[in-house]
C-alpha cells in the first residue's frame, strides 16, 4: 500500500489517498482517536470514486462519530481504471433492454454482476490486509453497502468481516442466492420499497434465503435517491452493536 494524498479535513478525520497493486483508495481515520480503531469498508456501485466521493464521504463522516475508519477502493473497470470490454458490453446490453421497456435477462444479469464479483472480491481482500497491517486499524470489521452481490461474496468468504450493512437494490444473479443461504453473520438490510430499478419481490426473496439467524430489513418508503437520513442513523445503531 502506497499513501499518495493526505488531508486533515474541517472535523478532524484524517483522509488519505492509496493505491494498492494499481487500484485507487481512500482511507478516514477519526481525529480523536487514541488507539487503534474498527473498520467499516465501503462498498458502492461502480460508477467511480470521483462520482461516488461526496456520498462516500458522508458514510466515513458517520463512521468517524461512532469511533471507525472507514476505507474504499475503485471498482475494476470503474474510475480512472483501465476500461473492461466485457463489462462495457454488459453495460450496453442493460441499457438497452431498459430504453426499450424490456425485462432484463438472467443471461445480462449474470454477465454484468458475476465477473465484477469475481475480480472486486480478491481486491476487497488484498486491501483489507494492508489496511490491518497499518498501526491505527484494528478489528472488528463491517462492510456496508454497495452492490449487493459483492457483499454476499465477502460475507461468505472472508471471516474477518464481523457484520454486514447491505443494500437492496441492485441485480443479483440467481447463483448468489445460493451463496447468500451461506450467509451466518448478522446482516442490516435497507430496502428502498418503490425502487423504480428494483425486483422488490426478488429483494426479499433474497432477504429470506440469507442463512444468518440475525437479520434485520430496514424497508423505507420511496425510490432509489430517496433513502431518509435516518436509515443512516438505524445502521450506525447496528454497526456500534458488533464493531465495540
């Protein structure tokens, strides 16, 4: 892990800039602590770190009240990453059978999730290790949001992730609905009940299959934008139960 940028910002949080084997990160440290921190990785949809930054910010804020870090990386094929044809292509595929008011295939879905899953998952890991490597981060970890698929793959594989903060309301390919049945760590599931770009009934059929025996769905009324302040507030709530 290489730092490239370092900035204290207006409240304190310590914001500093990564890469790691070529992939862009971010990293926020409370200004108050004292001692080795948790850590909270947040995911988000791969539409690039500069686009997502002011969201993304927001979150660390929040992490850094309750006493976290909070650390991101750039999606493959997203951000100033090199361009993947493949999901490029799956990309254009979607956007197309949407313009023309078509359902959206399992074939698309599972060309544009499966292979991001693939390839984001190994990184998410890589990143953590150098983020626990640094003296002020400590265990227990969490990871909130981002594509729902992606968070499923790190609960199932990665035991050094404590809990899990996820959001309904991206595609999911039927295969992740049998890795989600693996799922046994405690899940806070935000579900935007009139998402126009979301199966509501596949979001809780997926709710249903997670193998966790503590899961909570946090359904709001509203579309995709309009998640209210206080869901944030509900999962901080659940992320300072498990990370203290």
């Amino acid at each position: 892990m290489r730092f490239t940028t370092e900035q204290r910002l207006d409240d304190g949080i310590l914001e500093r800039g990564f890469t790691l084997d070529e992939v862009p990160g971010i990293l926020w440290t409370p200004g108050s602590a004292s001692a080795p921190v948790p850590l909270i990785l947040l995911g988000h949809p791969p539409l690039g770190l500069r686009t997502m930054y002011p969201r993304l910010l927001a979150r660390a804020r929040q992490c850094a009240v309750e006493g976290f870090a909070a650390a991101t990386i750039e999606l493959p094929g997203s951000g100033d990453r090199p361009r993947w044809a493949a999901a490029e292509q799956a990309r254009a595929d979607l956007r197309r059978v949407l313009e023309a008011g078509e359902p959206v295939s399992d074939e698309i879905i599972d060309a544009l999730v499966l292979p991001l899953v693939d390839r984001a998952v190994p990184e998410w890991q890589a990143a953590l290790d150098a983020l626990l490597s640094l003296p002020d981060i400590s265990g227990p970890i969490g990871y909130s949001g981002g594509l729902i698929s992606i968070g499923i793959r790190l609960a199932v594989v990665e035991p050094r992730i404590v809990a899990a903060g996820l959001f309904a309301g991206s595609f999911v390919p039927r295969t992740m609905f049998e890795e989600a049945r693996q799922v046994t760590i405690p899940l806070h599931v935000l579900l935007q009940w009139d998402d126009e770009g979301n199966d509501r009934q596949a979001a809780l059929d997926l709710f249903d299959a997670f193998g966790s025996r503590e899961k909570t769905l946090h359904a709001n009324m509203g579309g995709h934008t309009g998640v209210p302040h206080f869901a944030g507030e509900d999962a901080a709530g659940f992320f300072r139960r498990h990370l203290r």
